[in-house]
C-alpha cells in the first residue's frame, strides 16, 4: 500500500504588518469655554498610552475656576471633580492618578504630602521634564474630556495637553 502526502503550496504571498508605537500630541483651546460643556482634548483607540495630561484656565479678572476632567478607557470612567481644588488662573497643573483617584498638582511634580490621606501606589502619567515620576495609563481606547462647571467670566479660556503613544503600522 502507498500513500504521498500532498505538498503543500506555499507560492501564496503572505502579507504581514508591523507595528511600532508613535508619539503625538493633542491641544485643546476653548476660548471662552461654556459652563458645564465638556470639551474633548483627545479621543484615540486601537491602543493608545496617556504620558501626561496638563490643563490650565485663564480668565481676566485671574480667579481660581472650578474644572472638571473625565477620563474615559475601554467604556470604564475616571472622574476628577473640582471640589477637591479650585485651579488658579494661569498655572499649568498636571494630573497624577493615585490609589484615591485622579490628583491634579499645580507644581507639576508629585508631592505625597499634598494627597488626600490614602495610600499611594497606582500611580499614572508623568512629566519628564519635572522629574515627576508616575506610569502611563493604557488602554485599547482613551478619551480625555474637560469643563469648567463653574461661571465663566470675562477672557475665559480653557486649556489642555496631552502626550501619549498610538500603535500604528508601519510601511
């Protein structure tokens, strides 16, 4: 009895991408933002990394406003709600995620003294040239919302940068 086992035919072209992680950037400027309107500063998917997210309002009269943020990664929400600090006129804050929720630091390198009492350990996003130290926040997909909730008054203006990484393909 013989039998042959058939050859395989491997003349196919197969086709293979390659991916590498890329940096960007994202800006907001609403001038004048509207009361309680969130105002998106990015939204990525299909693998994204934050680094750093820095917000920063201005207004003519130079008083603290009342600003939220909302991060939003794969459908879960994370909430920083003005009521723990009032953001002064004209100061880059950073945010820092801690084990009590999103921090927001205007000095822009991560002070424990300054927390809430909570422990401190799942800390995310980082300004190198702080020396702030901190992890990134990972996700398939990333969206970064902010607002002023309190009134906006005369020369209002709100600001927001991140830095983060998007996978994409490479030619």
């Amino acid at each position: 009895m013989s039998f042959s086992i058939p050859t395989p035919d491997y003349s196919a072209n197969v086709t293979t991408t390659k991916y590498a992680w890329k940096t960007l950037h994202a800006y907001l400027n609403q001038q004048p933002p509207v009361q309680n309107t969130y105002y998106e500063i990015f939204n990525q998917s299909g693998g994204v990394i934050l680094k750093t997210l820095k917000i920063q309002q201005d207004n003519t009269p130079t008083d603290a406003e009342d600003i939220d943020i909302l991060i939003t990664v794969d459908g879960r929400t994370i909430f920083y709600d003005h009521v723990i600090n009032a953001l002064n006129h004209g100061t880059l804050y950073t945010a820092f995620m801690t084990a009590a929720g999103l921090y927001v630091d205007e000095t822009g390198s991560f002070d424990v003294t300054a927390l809430p009492a909570s422990p401190v350990r799942a800390l995310w996003m980082a300004d190198p040239t702080s020396g702030a130290i901190g992890f990134p926040l990972k996700g398939h997909e990333i969206k970064v919302e902010v607002r002023q909730t309190s009134a906006i008054e005369a020369g209002s203006r709100l600001r927001g940068w991140c830095v983060y990484d998007k996978l994409e393909a490479v030619t």
